[in-house]
C-alpha cells in the first residue's frame, strides 16, 4: 500500500463519514475509479479508529456530562433516560446487521446498486428543507422518536445511503433543533463506528503497515473526520444540506452511467 493511496482513502473515509455523502459508498466506488487494490484489513480498522476519535472529541462535553450525570442525584434520572434512548436508536442497526449480514456485504461488491442508492441519499436531503423548524431537544426526545431515528439509521447501513444524512433526516422529521438532531445523531453514531471497529478486529488476520502509513491513516482519517463535522454543522445551521444532495444525484448518474458503459 502506498502513501498516496493510504492518505487518499484516510482523506475519503475521514470527509465521508461524517458528511451526508455515504462513506461506504466512496470506499466501494473509489477504488474502482483509481484501480486501487483492496487495502488490507489492519487499514480499516485505523481510518475507522480515527473517525471514532473525531466524534468523540467533537462530543466530549456531551459524553462527559453522560458519565458524570449518571453518578450525579438530580440528573442521574435524566442522564439514564438519554442512554436508554440512545440504546433504543442503534437497536435497529443492530438487529438488521445480524438478520442480513449476508445480503448487505453482497451490496459492497455491487458499484451499480451504490448508484440507485445515492439518489435515495439525494432524495431525503431535498426532503430535508421541510423539517428545519424544529426546537425538540434530546432531553424532550419520545421513545417513539428515538425509535424513528434508530430505523433510518439502519437503512443507511446500505452502501450510497448517508448515515449522516439518513440520521438527521430522521431527527428533524421528528421536530429536533438542528443543533440537537447533529448531536444526537453523532452520539448515536459512536455506536455504530465501534461496531464496525469490532466487527473487524473479529475478522482480523495479521498484515501490519509500515509505521509511517499506519501513522498516516490515523491521523488523516481523524483530522478529516473533525473538519467534516465542522463542515456539516456549518451547512446545517445554514439549512442548507440540499447542495450535498446535488453532489449525491451527479455521483449516482456518473456510477450508474459507468456501471451501464460496464466499466465499473
């Protein structure tokens, strides 16, 4: 593996995980338009690790008022009630993981289908511009709601739908604050990054990189996961995720074109 190809997927899955754009779908696509070979195992499991700590350092006063909160007496009750919402939103992801583990490593091999997906992707996003009115915070969430947001979740376990994207949308469809739909959706992501992170190391077979590029890949993956959440937020204080929605219906046109012309 090279320097250029490790700091370009680090780059690409750093930017993409965050951002309404499906970061498994670039890493299904990218190395087919750049003729990459497969990087190894050992290599996700560090672009993974630093995106984790980007979400996790981009929530750091939300999760430390979540472990001190549960010690604390008067907010221990309220504290409690978040973890458990926080539980029932990745439940779905969970459950359609066990039951159709099979089916979506299928869609991974698969470029064409990444290319209906992504005009799933820009549809919700166009959608989006109807629910940026809400003022539900976390602490105001439903069951119900936290439910809802955990389903779309779980769609966007298929390569081309955004987790991001799906997520949010899902949160403002319920009334959230924009803000507060990014934090939960974030806080509900770490989740699903760590079970990705596990549902690796539990394949994992030994094929370290050099230092220098397992260094890279952290370090890029982590970088470029915080400037896009930053970049997320940015759009969506403005309610303006509808332009990503534009990047998501020309890549879906150009994968499907290319799938058609058989070159991918």
């Amino acid at each position: 593996m090279s320097y250029l190809q490790a700091w370009i997927l680090s780059l690409v899955q750093g930017l993409t995980e965050f951002l309404p754009v499906s970061s498994s779908g670039h890493l299904v696509i990218v190395p087919y338009l750049l003729d990459f070979s497969k990087p190894p195992l050992f290599f996700d499991i560090l672009v993974h690790l630093g995106t984790l700590a980007a979400v996790i350092f981009f929530l750091r006063k939300d999760l430390l008022s979540i472990c001190t909160g549960i010690f604390h007496q008067t907010k221990a009750h309220e504290t409690w009630l978040l973890i458990g919402k926080i539980a029932l939103a990745i439940l779905p992801a969970a459950a359609a993981g066990f039951l159709l583990k099979n089916q979506l490593e299928a869609l991974f091999f698969n470029p064409g289908s990444v290319g209906w997906a992504y005009f799933g992707t820009a549809a919700l996003l166009f959608l989006m511009m109807l629910f940026y009115k809400g003022t539900k915070t976390m602490k105001q969430l439903k069951w119900s709601d936290a439910l809802l947001i955990g389903f779309f979740q779980s769609l966007a376990m298929v390569p081309g739908f955004s987790r991001s994207g799906f997520t949010l949308f899902g949160a403002l469809m319920v009334g959230m604050e924009r803000v507060e739909a990014l934090r939960f959706s974030f806080l509900i992501s770490i989740p699903a990054i760590i079970g990705a992170f596990v549902f690796e190391l539990h394949g994992y077979e030994s094929f370290p990189l050099p230092w220098s590029i397992s260094l890279l890949a952290l370090v890029v993956s982590a970088l470029s996961g915080l400037l896009a959440i930053f970049i997320l937020k940015h759009f969506l204080k403005k309610a303006s995720l509808h332009w990503f929605g534009f990047y998501c219906l020309l890549l879906g046109i150009v994968i499907v074109n290319l799938h058609f012309a058989g070159k991918i």
